[in-house]
C-alpha cells in the first residue's frame, strides 16, 4: 500500500512539472511592476532634428541619478530614439504647448524621458523611443526659490482670484513655511499664473473656472529664502498643475532641503 500511495505522489509531482514546464521553456509573460523606470536626461540639442524625426541628438550635461549612472563613462553626445511615440512640448514662459520635432533647434535646452527597464543598459536606453522631449528655450523662471503646495481643491473664487487648498503634501521649503499652520490654505493667482491640466501624460492649458472641488493639485509659488506662509500665500502663484503626474512634482519636491 505505501509502494502504491509513493507511486501516485511521484506521478502527480511529474505532472505539474510537465505543466509548469511551457513557462519556464521560454513562453513570454507580461513583466511584473516596478521593473521600468523613467530614464531622464537634460542637455542641449547638437543638430536640429527636423521635421517628424526618428532621432535626437543631445549634448547631455544632467539628468536624474539612473539616467547619470547610465551615462557613465558615455562619449557625448548621445543619439535618443524619437518617433510616433515621443510627445514634444515646448514650454514659453513657463506654459507647455504642444509641438513636433520640427519646433526643435540647434542650441535649444531639452529635457529627454525614456521609459527603460531598471537594469537597461545606455545602448537599450537610447534604442527605444524617448516618451518625451521637452524644449525650455523660452521658457523664464521667476527669481527666487520654489515652494511647491500639494492636496485637493477646496474653492476657486474666480472674482477675488483665489484657490483654497488642502495641502498634504510639498517639497521641504513648503512643508517648513506650513509649520503650526492650518491645513487649508488660500492661493492668489493673476493674469500671469499658468494653469496645466494633463490629461494622458499630455499638458493643457487650463482656466481657472474649470478647476473643481476634489481636484487634485500643485501649486507653485516663488519666493526669498525662508518665506513667511502669509507671504507665500499672498504672492500670485506661478504655476497651478490639475492631476500632474507625480514624476514631475517628485523631483521638484526633492529640490532644496535647506
């Protein structure tokens, strides 16, 4: 009896082997989460890439840690992928504005995302096509530093031009002005304020009345070091950004620790 009851245990033991075996044997499986990061690179465009381009050539000078490390020991400048897949946005005066790779010059200050695995090589990285090309040419930033304001829309009273905000969330300079404060803010903005909604990893241009309670937020302001909230409040916003992917407000909100 225990022959037998050992007999059937090994058979069914080979039979789940037989059926794990297709995977194991090369069958493709989607890849699990987390293991594609977004590669950043930020430099100066060599050549003018031209109408619908497949490539961009870059002279890189910065970029995010995984995108450095990648780099090291590259000769410059580095040839990225471009085509049906890359958005190209050209930023004037801070507003994000849709383009082509036409828009594109020689000179011209480029930020270049490419979505990789993590342990991509520089070779793979530069194989597939950039995501997305941002041209900062024109783009003018107000002096001082960044205070960056997260959380949810409260109001928007479009007479007094004001937005009131839930802030859970900022980079150090924010979080240290919001010491002792009331959670719930109110923001001024005037003609000059940017307002961005995005929409499938893509900027628009937004008015201000068509921000809704529940709307999820960054509002940035700029200011001299160690701001008072009450100045911060009161000076005009820079930018206010509707469902901004996070990639973006994280690495502001990684900037100045002082």
């Amino acid at each position: 009896m225990a022959g037998r009851t050992r007999l059937l245990l090994t058979t069914l033991a080979l039979a789940a082997s037989a059926v794990a075996l297709p995977a194991a044997a090369g069958i493709a499986t989607a890849a699990p989460a987390g293991q594609t990061q977004v590669f950043e690179f930020r430099g100066k465009v060599e050549v003018a890439p031209g109408p619908n381009a497949t490539q961009l050539v870059v002279n890189v000078t910065g970029g995010s840690r995984p995108a450095l490390k990648a780099a090291l020991g590259a000769t410059q400048p580095l040839t990225f992928a471009t085509g049906g897949q890359t958005k190209w946005t050209l930023y004037d005066a801070g507003k994000p504005v849709l383009g082509a790779s036409k828009d594109v010059a020689a000179g011209d200050p480029v930020t270049v995302r490419v979505r990789a695995p993590r342990s991509a090589s520089l070779a793979d990285i530069l194989a597939r096509q950039a995501s997305f090309v941002g041209d900062y040419v024109n783009n003018v930033r107000p002096a001082g530093r960044q205070y960056l304001f997260g959380g949810r829309a409260s109001a928007v009273d479009t007479t007094a031009k004001t937005i009131t905000m839930t802030v859970a969330w900022g980079n150090w300079r924010s979080l240290h002005a919001m010491l002792g404060a009331p959670i719930s803010q109110t923001f001024h903005y005037n003609a000059q304020t940017i307002f961005v909604t995005w929409k499938g990893g893509l900027p628009r241009l937004l008015t201000p009345d068509q921000i809704s309670a529940g709307d999820p937020l960054k509002i940035r302001v700029f200011g001299p070091r160690a701001a008072s909230l009450a100045s911060l409040t009161a000076t005009a916003a820079y930018k206010v950004h509707d469902r901004e992917p996070a990639s973006l407000s994280n690495k502001d909100a990684a900037s100045g620790t002082e």
